[in-house]
C-alpha cells in the first residue's frame, strides 16, 4: 500500500491547521462544513498578515 502524500503548506499556520482538518472522504453533506472553515480561516489570515 502506498503511504498517503504529504499536503502542501502554505507558511500560514492557521491556514495549514484548518486544510488538516479538511477530508473529502465520507458523506458529502460534511464537506461543506469543514471547507467552510477553511475558508474562514483563508479569510482571517488576508485581512490580519502575519509579518
């Protein structure tokens, strides 16, 4: 069995925490939730960069 590959990160924790949390496995009526927070946090980390 081939090991899973390791997702890209993008140097923006908050972003990189919230697309671990992303898994496009099982009923996709979950999915919505989960890429909805991922978006929030996509959306927080534009408005507030890091420097």
């Amino acid at each position: 069995m081939t090991e899973p590959a390791t997702p890209p990160t993008t140097g923006v924790p908050d972003i990189d925490a919230a697309l671990t949390q992303v898994n496009l496995d099982g009923p996709v009526a979950d999915h919505h939730q989960q890429l909805s927070a991922a978006v929030e946090a996509l959306q927080r980390a534009l408005r507030t960069p890091q420097q």
